[in-house]
C-alpha cells in the first residue's frame, strides 16, 4: 500500500482544495461540524434547499458526480479522484445528503441499463441537484429479502399498472423521481419474476407517508402505489430480469454506505477528555482508558482497511470487500459507543436535546440513529453471509424456496 498521492493526485488535491475554499458556504461550517452523527440538521435553514443550492454550484464548476462522464453531468474523473474531493469537500459533503441515493445508487442503475435518452435526459439533472431521487426496494415482509416483494405491475398496452407499498423509503417526500422494483410474473421463482422501473413520484396514485424516527426526524416513508401507471419507456432492463438490475443498485449502495463510515471515537475521544467524574476526568480512568483503546485499534483498523482500497482505486484496480466489512464493523461500533457514553454520563445520559451539558446529546441521538446503520444496504446478518459465501469460500446458506414459483411460496396475507 502506498498511501500517498502521486505528483498528478497532489496536483488534484491542490485545485479541489482552492475551489472549496473560495466556494463552501462558510456560513454553515460551524454548524455542520457540530451534527450530531444520525441527525444532520440546519437549525434554520431548509436542509434539502441549502443542499440544493451547494450541489448546484458544484455542478457549475465542475464538481458534482465527478466520476460520470461529462455528457451525463460529470467529470469523468477517475476514482481515486472521487475518493480525494470527498476528502477535501470535508463538512460541506454533508450538505449533499439528499443526494446521495441518486448519486451513488439510482444514477449510476440508470447509467448502466437506461435508454440513451433517458441517461441524457435524467442525469444531468441529478447531477446538478435539480431532481432528487429515491430506491423504492424494501417493503413490509421483503427487507432483506428484497426478492420476496410482493410490489406488482401488470403491463397494459404500452404502460404498466403498479399497485403495492414501499417502506422505509428515505427522502421520498421530497423527491422528484424514483427507481422502483416490482413483481410482474407470480409464476416463476421469486428472484426470476422481478422488473426494474423508474417513475414520477408525483405520479396519480403515489402517496407518501412519511414515518417519524425515535431520533425525532423524518427521513424515512412508507410509499403506496395505487394504479399508478408508468411508460414501458421508463423500465430499466427487460422484463424479468429486475434481480439482476437491483444488483447494481445494491452493490452501488454497499459502496456508497461504506466510503462514508463514522465510527464515533473522536466525538467519544473529546467527550471522555472533558467529562469529570467523582475521582476525575473519564479518560484518567482505566476502566474507561481500556475502552477507548479498544475502540482506537479498531477504528484503526477500518481506516488502514479504507486506505487499502483506496490504494488500489489509484492503481486502477478494484476494491475488494473492504467497504462491506467496514460497514459490518462500524455499525456495531456506534451503538457500543453511544451506550457507553450515556452510561457515563449517569442520569443526564437520559437527556436528548442539545440543552445536556456534557455532549448536547449527541450520544442520545447516535444511539437512537445507529440501528439503521445495521440495516441500510444490507443487515449484518446478509453481509456476514456474503463474506462467507463470496470472499472466504464457506458453504452457501440454505434457500429452501430457491426454485419454487414465488406463487407456491406458502406465506401468510398475500
């Protein structure tokens, strides 16, 4: 490994750094450092517009979805390039959060099975912030299993009739477009009878309902699709074969997830350097020295593992599994962490609001917001599975209803 840029990265690195300095809206910096992580929020200003505003700008001056080609909104840049803006964009990235979906996972689905007019019709504007888009996988009884869905659509003449539901849809009430994955044949075994589309989320029929989260945000909705109709135009892949479209979705999203990991040790770090305890501040404390290094070694680990794969993204190759496990690890980290911290912190540990002298709740809020981190682009339990299965050799996890037609399934309320 080779952790440093070469002369044409430096040179890189150098012109992102002067760009963001002249451009970043500084107003905010202060603000965004102090996000609490799993609550990135502007105390009075519009996230989305704010966000909007910033991607625009990046757009114009070249900066948004670096690693697209040009004529799709980008800079074909390559993706040791990405990895070095993201490092300098530094708190100002996370300004794009409403973004990230379409960018990382829906944008570039569309790039590798849409029409060429759809890409030059779409992509731009999702680069440039314009449109934001939203995944429509998950459902009530197909979390991780998204193959289970039970989403129809039924092809009528040159269109397609949708009728289901969708959940934990993030950013769906404020989307423009979404990529949507639904059943169109019954007859055959579950991940052989799927379709990709992509639709107007202000389509007839399309109903939002968003879901207020323990953490007190509202990121996440249910979606019900009642006759809504979608254009043949808009399906993405041929029929039948949605399964393996979705794959680069989720593939996308894994990576996406996983180059944007937090773990919680500095906040805890400076926490445990500020926090008095009856014999004195928490980081003289063994008990508490020995978590923190603990922790330490693995946030070390996840970090040289980082370098890891983006060393290999400088020489051209692919990255192995390193996002997925890093994902695995820093899920589990945040909420170990957070219930630490509250445990220190005794009975203000009980305290959310940013009134709590000791962290402003910071601690409250990553507890309340780490489950979702073991959820989003696959469960721990999925990607132990794909680790197992795909990188260390071990024998496949057994799948019962492999070739059964997803109509003899026996399951209860279809």
């Amino acid at each position: 490994m080779n952790f440093d840029d070469t002369p044409q990265e430096a040179e890189f690195r150098a012109v992102a750094r002067s760009w963001v300095a002249a451009n970043a809206p500084k107003e905010f910096e202060e603000e965004l450092s102090k996000s609490s992580l799993g609550r990135i929020k502007l105390a009075r200003h519009d996230m989305v517009e704010v966000g909007k505003a910033w991607q625009k700008k990046k757009a114009e001056g070249g900066w948004a979805c670096l690693h697209w080609p040009k004529e799709y909104g980008g800079r074909g840049a390559t993706p040791i390039e990405r990895v070095i803006w993201q490092q300098e964009e530094g708190v100002y990235g996370k300004l794009t959060q409403p973004f990230q979906i379409g960018e990382g996972m829906c944008g570039p689905t569309v790039m590798a099975w849409g029409s060429e007019d759809a890409k030059r019709r779409y992509l731009p504007k999702l680069a440039s912030g314009e449109e934001i888009w939203c995944q429509l996988f998950s459902e009530p009884s197909a979390g991780s299993d998204v193959a289970g869905l039970r989403t129809r659509a039924e092809k009528k003449g040159d269109n397609w009739v949708v009728n289901g539901q969708k959940i934990w849809t993030s950013g769906a009430h404020y989307s423009d477009y979404g990529l949507l994955i639904a059943r169109t044949d019954p007859n055959v075994p579950k991940h052989k009878g799927l379709t990709m589309f992509f639709l107007d989320m202000k389509s007839p029929g399309v109903e939002v309902r968003p879901i207020k989260q323990a953490n007190g945000m509202q990121e996440f909705n249910e979606v019900y699709f009642t006759d809504v109709v979608i254009p043949d135009s808009q399906r993405l892949g041929a029929v039948g074969e949605g399964w393996s479209v979705s794959l680069t979705t989720l593939m996308n999203e894994r990576m996406s997830i996983g180059s944007r990991l937090a773990t919680g040790v500095p906040e805890m770090f400076e926490f445990c350097s500020n926090l008095m305890l009856e014999d004195g501040l928490a980081i003289d404390d063994p008990a508490v020295r020995s978590k923190l290094a603990n922790w330490a070694v693995k946030a070390s680990g996840l970090k040289y593992t980082s370098y890891r794969a983006i060393s290999a993204l400088s020489k051209g190759e692919r990255p192995g599994p390193e996002n997925s496990i890093g994902k695995l690890v820093s899920g589990l980290m945040l909420q170990d962490i957070a219930t630490y911290a509250m445990d220190l912190e005794g009975t203000a540990g009980s305290l959310t609001g940013t009134d709590e002298e000791q962290a402003n709740g910071q601690f409250q809020q990553m507890l309340l917001s780490s489950p979702s981190m073991r959820i989003a682009g696959g469960t721990d339990e999925i990607l132990r599975n794909i680790i197992a299965e795909r990188v260390l050799g071990l024998p496949g996890d057994i799948r019962v209803d492999k070739d059964v037609p997803y109509n003899k399934i026996p399951t209860k309320g279809r």
